[in-house]
C-alpha cells in the first residue's frame, strides 16, 4: 500500500459569524448561512459584492433567516445580480425567494446537468440536492468577464464537483471564489454521474495556472495561498489514485472491499461520501486503462490490468 496521504492544510478552527456580514476584502461580505452539516462545514457562504450598487453570490439554503441578515446587510442597494456557483440547493435553494424580494436576475453557468450520461439504472446520489429546474437569466461562458456590483469578475468553469460549476476571479484583488471547487475546511465531493473526477482533477490544473493568490470557498475560511493548497488537494487526489491501484492489485475486487483498504477507521456516517468520492476514483482509472471495472447486478467489480 502507499502511505497514507500527507495531512491537507484544513483549516477547521473556522469562525463563520453565522448570520452576521463578515467584510473579506474590500468590497465583498461574507454571511454564513445557518445550514452547517455533515457536508457543508459551517453552513454556506454567500457573499455580497460591491459598494454602492452589488451582487449576491450562492443565496444559499431557502431560510428566511438568512435571507433576512443579507437583504439587511445590501440595505436597500440595488442588486444587480444574483450569481451561482452551481446549482446543488445548499447555494441555489435561496434563489426564488431573493429574486422577489430585489428583482435582480440569476447568473450563472447554465441548468444542472450530469457530468455524463447515467448509465442504466444507475443512481445520482446527489438527485434530490441538485436544482434542476433552475434556469438562468444570463448564462455564463468559461473565461468570461463581466461586471457586477461594480466589480469586474471573471467566470472560470471548474467542472468536477459538478458539470456547471463555476469559480469567479475578481480580476483587480487576486481573489478568487472557488465555491465548492476549494473549500477551507475539507476536500471536496465527487460523485458520479453528477460529478467527475478527471474534470475535478482537470480543474485544480486548471486553477493552479490562474494568476489568483487567494481563495474564498463556498464553505469554511479564507485560503491565503491558493495555488499551494489547490497543489496539496491535487497531490491528496493523485496519491488516493496510487492507493486505488495498488489496492486493486492486492486483491480488492469490490467498493467495499477497497473502503476497508483504504479508510480502514472510518466512522460509518463518513462512509457514503468515502465510497461516492472512491467510486469516483474507479471511474477515472478504469477511464486510463489503469484498473478494470466491470458493471454488474451486485455492483463494480474490480480487476488489475
Ligand atoms: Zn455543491
């Protein structure tokens, strides 16, 4: 077996201030919402960008709580936009209720989708948390700039966590917001068919070569060094990939075989994201010709190559 993957620079000391604005830099304010959870850390961030006219990025969860806290802290300024990063409901299920209450219209990538096609009577664990019937005003292209709040913003499609995710660079501070691409606190979830683990892999590449130095996650703090991060996220991933591999080739045949293998203390509610995130994995090596993997009615069956 390879060794266990170098301990990643989570920060989970995070302080989120749930409810109350939390200026990141200026002219973006953080507010958590009050949905923290098993997958969502502290709850979600959204952020309020601009000065005398803004922007909300990921409304969040629909809690009239929270939705109250940011229309308190935009305090009557004109929303110019309301903007997603992808369209699971924890970042998405605020909007409608917004949208009313400011008039703003919905930005973003385009509708939920899978990263491929489902194969038959094949499940998306992910079903009921993803925002399908969502459609934006403006659908944004990858690369491209735009204002709002007046703040220039550049939308970077980093596909993985799921196929219409979108990160946005704030061109003139070094910032990026990463969504659920990077967050502070964990790496994030992978699950087949809604996400892919080859874009997730191909959109760490991807940002590591983009001139943003700092990152703010959809959940947990700040990341002062971005690209050292997303580099630690990436080295994490390769080596679970080694680990994939040499697992196979010591006889794991199924998942579950290869979730004993590979997170042998795992606590049992940690499981299913384990095994997503694993099957995620299998999907990718197969894909490379670095594992076989065979569909059957009890599930993948593994094979070395
Ligand atoms: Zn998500």
């Amino acid at each position: 077996m390879a060794d266990a993957p170098p301990p990643l620079p989570f920060d989970t000391g995070f302080s989120a201030n749930t409810g109350s604005p939390v200026r990141v830099l200026e002219g973006v304010v953080r507010m958590t919402a009050a949905n923290a959870g098993l997958y969502t850390f502290m709850g979600t961030n959204s952020f309020i960008i601009g000065g005398e006219r803004v922007a909300v990025l990921d409304p969040g969860p629909d809690d009239a709580e929270h939705r109250a806290a940011l229309l308190a802290t935009i305090a009557g300024r004109p929303v110019e936009a309301i903007i997603l990063t992808h369209t699971h409901k924890d970042h998405s299920a605020g909007v409608n209720a917004l949208r009313k209450a400011t008039g703003a219209p919905l930005w973003f990538a385009g509708p939920h989708r899978l990263s491929r096609p489902a194969h038959l009577f094949e499940v998306n664990a992910l079903a009921r948390d993803c925002d399908w019937g969502l459609m934006p005003d403006r659908a944004f292209f990858d690369g491209e700039g735009f204002v709002a709040g007046g703040v220039p913003l550049t939308a970077i499609a980093t596909p993985g966590h799921c196929a219409n995710h979108m990160s946005y660079g704030l061109d003139e501070t070094g910032w990026l917001l990463t969504g659920d691409h990077i967050m502070g606190w964990n790496s994030t979830l992978v699950a087949v068919p809604d996400g892919s683990m080859a874009d997730y892999l191909a959109s760490l590449r991807k940002v590591i070569d983009l001139p943003y130095a700092r990152y703010a996650p959809a959940h947990g703090g700040p990341i002062t060094d971005g690209p050292t991060y997303a580099r630690a996220l990436l080295a994490h991933r390769e080596l679970r990939n080694q680990q994939v591999i040499e697992a196979v080739a010591a006889g794991a045949r199924t998942v579950d075989e290869l979730l004993t293998r590979i997170y042998p203390t795992l606590p049992g509610k940690l499981r299913l994201a384990a095994a997503l995130t694993l099957r995620a994995h299998i999907e990718y090596l197969a894909a490379q010709g670095a594992i076989g993997a065979r569909r059957t009615l009890v599930g993948l069956r593994l094979s070395p190559v």
